[in-house]
C-alpha cells in the first residue's frame, strides 16, 4: 500500500530530520523522493548536471542490491563524500526493494574536489553546488546507523502486516464465494429436482468444471 508507506515514510523523516525514499530491486522509485538535501538534488535533477545524476542513480543501485545481500542495512559513501544508507525490505524471505535515506556528512568538511561534477557543469553552477554542499545536514555514523536499524525494523514490520491483512482479506473472500456456491447449488437443485439433473447441470450453474 504505498499510501501507508508514505505516511511512514513522512513521519519517519520528521523523526530523523533526513530525506528519504522507498525503492524496488532495482532502484525505481515506489514512493516519492521528499526531504532530500540541496545539493543532491541539485546535481540529480539539472539537465545540465545529467552525467552527474547518472553517477548518484548508479552509487543507489549498487546500495540497494548490497543491502538485499546482506540482507541488512547498507551505509555508504558516494562519490561526492556523503553518507547515505540503503535498508532492505522483505516480504517474507523475499527482497523486493529498499528505503534510501542519508545524504549528509558525519562532519563538516568543504566539496571534495570531484572531477566528474565538476566536467558536467559550468564553473558558476560548480560554485553553487559547492556553497550547497557546505548547507548539508550533519550526522554522526552512530546516528546514521540508529535511523538505519529503526527504519529496518518498523518498514519490515508494516510490511509483514500488511501481507497478514491482505492474506485475511483473500481467505474471507474465498470462505464468501464458497458460502454463496453452496446456496446456488442447493438453490438450484430444489428448483429443478423434479427432473433428471445430472453434476454437470449443476456444475455448469455454479461455473465450475467437474
């Protein structure tokens, strides 16, 4: 239910004060991307930034698909120098996506000097991404890894309910169809019991195949 994920997710950032996203297997977005910092999406988003954003889309592929191997939360740094982390979700023993939440330093230090940012824009927009950089939120490891192990365990525990409810929404669905087939058929039968009925007669008014 991406609605309840959301939510969770909107709560769970106000809670950490970190942006985050969820994603499947393969890094495509299932949840919208909120409270992200500055400068990634700045260097995401910009047209003019494209190799650069190919870069980051590449960095949180590798993460997610290490997160599901090891089957645990995953920090990493990217390669402008900032910490983020993948947390694996599953719906049983099955990976089928992840959070990515991070994008902040564990102290404060200037841009690194990044060749490739800096051969995809123009010098003006590498001076802006700097002065970006320099408004990025601080985080201590310890703190990334506690909102790392919190998320795990709340996300895979909505999603293991959500899974229970949809399996109890599919066995009453299931135990209402069986009731009305023994209805119909009883309904059916005393109807037409005065002439020679046959199971596929009534297999045929239930839908069924004998």
């Amino acid at each position: 239910n991406k609605g309840i994920l959301e939510r969770f997710q909107d709560d769970l950032m106000k809670i950490s004060g970190m942006g985050m996203t969820v994603v499947d297997t393969n890094g495509e977005l299932v949840t919208s991307s909120r409270g992200g910092c500055e400068f990634c999406h700045a260097v995401a988003t910009a047209a003019e930034h494209h190799g650069a954003g190919l870069l980051c889309r590449r960095s949180d592929v590798e993460a997610v698909k290490k997160a599901g191997e090891l089957r645990k939360p995953y920090v990493f740094k990217c390669y402008t120098g900032l910490y983020d982390v993948a947390v694996p979700l599953f719906i049983g023993d099955k990976f089928v996506g992840a959070v990515l939440t991070g994008q902040v330093m564990h102290e404060p230090h200037p841009m690194p000097d990044v060749p490739a940012v800096r051969l995809k824009v123009p010098a003006k927009t590498y001076q802006r991404l700097r002065k970006l950089y320099e408004k990025t939120k601080v985080r201590s490891l310890e703190q990334l890894e506690a909102v790392a192990d919190m998320l795990f365990g709340i996300m895979n525990y909505i999603l293991e309910m959500e899974v229970k409810n949809l399996i109890s929404i599919d066995d009453q669905v299931v135990e209402h169809v069986d009731l009305w087939r023994v209805h119909k058929a009883k309904s059916f039968i005393e109807g037409n019991y005065t002439k020679p009925l046959t199971l596929d007669d009534v297999a045929r008014e239930l839908f069924l195949s004998r």
